[in-house]
C-alpha cells in the first residue's frame, strides 16, 4: 500500500512530496530559527520602543532629535541592507575586531541578524506608539490630574497601558513583517525557513518545491499569530467595541397608566 502511494506521488504530482517529507525534519528546524530570531528581536525591539517612543512624544528637541534620526534611519533604509551592513560591514574596522564582542557576538552570522531586525523593528515600534501616546484621550490624561497623579504615575498607570491597547492592531501587522522581514538570515549563511527552502532545491536541482514548502509554513505561523492577536484584541480592547442593539421592550410611561 505504501509503495503504491509513493508511485502515484511520484507519477502524477506536480510536487515531490516524497522529498519533502524525507526533508521536513529540516523545515521544521528552519522553522524553529525563524521563530527564535523573530520573538527575540520582538522582545528586544519593543524594551527599547517603549522609553524611545516616550522622548518621541516629549517635548524636549534634544533628546527627541537623536531618536527621530534613528527612527528615520532604520525605517528608512531596507533591512537586508541595515543586516548586511551589520554583518559584513563592522568587520572592516579591525578595533571592532580587536574587542571582546567580536568572537562571541559581532563575528556569529545568527547574532548579527538579531541586532539588525531588533533595532528595524524597535525603529518602527517606537514610531507606532508615539502616534499612540500623543493620541490618548485627553479625558484620561484630565481624570488622572484630578486624582492627584504626578507626570511619571499618569504616564506609567494611564497613558502607556490606554496606548499599547489601542496600539495592538498596528503592532500585530508589524510582527507579522518581521517574520517576513526575518527571511534576509537566509542571504548571510543562517538556515532559517528559507534558507533550508534554498537549500532543497539547490541540493536536488529543484524549481519550487522547497519554496512553495516554506510558503505554506508562513502561512500557517501568521495564521496563529493572527488568531492570537484577535483573541488578545477581543480582552483588551472590548470596551472599546460597540455594543450590540439590544431589543428591549419599550417601558410603560405613567401616563398609559390607569389611576
């Protein structure tokens, strides 16, 4: 039975699956370096976003101005030049060769990557929640003022959590990119989803097979990441959703009343 399986694969087809099963202990693994680099430079990128967006929605132009630069900078530039020049470029120096960080961290293709998307994705995360902080609603911001709230309290009990709630929707797009965007480890020697896609149909002189592959597990990760963001959106934001109509039966007036 299972030898007839693999003939009929193999003759009518148009992909072979019986490789690609041979091989998805790999894509698996691709798959697993793709999460592992996309969640921690999240997580990286969103504790710098958060102090970074704060001096965004200041008013002070000195410590603003270096900040929009560097949001400018990494949002304005692609990332796969931003990790290129993170991974070829800062070995050109030799006193960054010269240092301690060389050979455990600048010199490792898995960490130059991480740098990279952490500093893209904590560029456009900071710019996310400054339009967030300056748009909160100036009731609250009135309301905490009357309950005695100094700046620092209002902005850390009020403004930041009414900002990353309404900010949810935008940030579950952005880490969406960045798990698209992750796919630049795959030009710089990292086996990532892609990369092990590439490698399939290099190893066996392929056309699509280890793409369409990789595809399909894009898809089914941000189809999670999607149902995720929804049921998060709906606990968080639910008093921001518009109540149903609800039928009621219209209330007696005493004059319809008989005395």
């Amino acid at each position: 039975m299972g030898e007839s399986i693999i003939a009929f694969l193999n003759t009518w087809s148009p992909l072979d699956l019986v490789l690609i099963a041979q091989n998805f202990d790999r894509f698996l693994y691709g798959a697993l370096v793709t999460l592992q680099l996309t969640v921690i430079a999240l997580i990286v990128g969103g504790l710098l976003s958060v102090p970074l967006a704060i001096i965004r929605a200041g008013k002070n132009p000195w410590l603003n101005a270096p900040v929009w630069a560097f949001t400018y900078l990494f949002r304005g530039t692609p990332l796969l030049v931003q990790t290129y020049l993170i991974y070829y470029g800062i070995g050109q120096f030799e006193w960054i060769r010269e240092t301690a960080i060389w050979d455990p961290i600048l010199s490792q293709a898995w960490w130059c990557a991480l740098i990279a998307f952490s500093l893209n994705t904590a560029a456009y995360t900071t710019e996310l929640l400054r339009g967030s902080i300056i748009t909160t609603s100036r009731g609250e911001i009135e309301a905490a003022k009357a309950c005695g709230l100094g700046k620092w309290m209002r902005m850390r009990r009020i403004v930041l959590p009414s900002s990353f709630r309404r900010a949810l929707p935008a940030y579950s797009n952005e880490v969406i990119f960045m798990l698209h965007g992750s796919v630049v480890a795959s030009t710089i020697t990292i086996q990532d989803l892609l990369g092990v896609g590439r490698w399939l149909n290099g190893r066996y002189y392929l056309a699509y097979e280890g793409f369409i592959t990789a595809a399909v597990l894009y898809l089914i990760i941000v189809l999670l990441i999607s149902r995720g963001f929804r049921l998060w959106e709906s606990r968080w934001l639910k008093h921001l959703y518009p109540l149903d109509a609800v039928k009621t039966k219209p209330k007696k007036s005493l004059a319809s009343f008989r005395i």
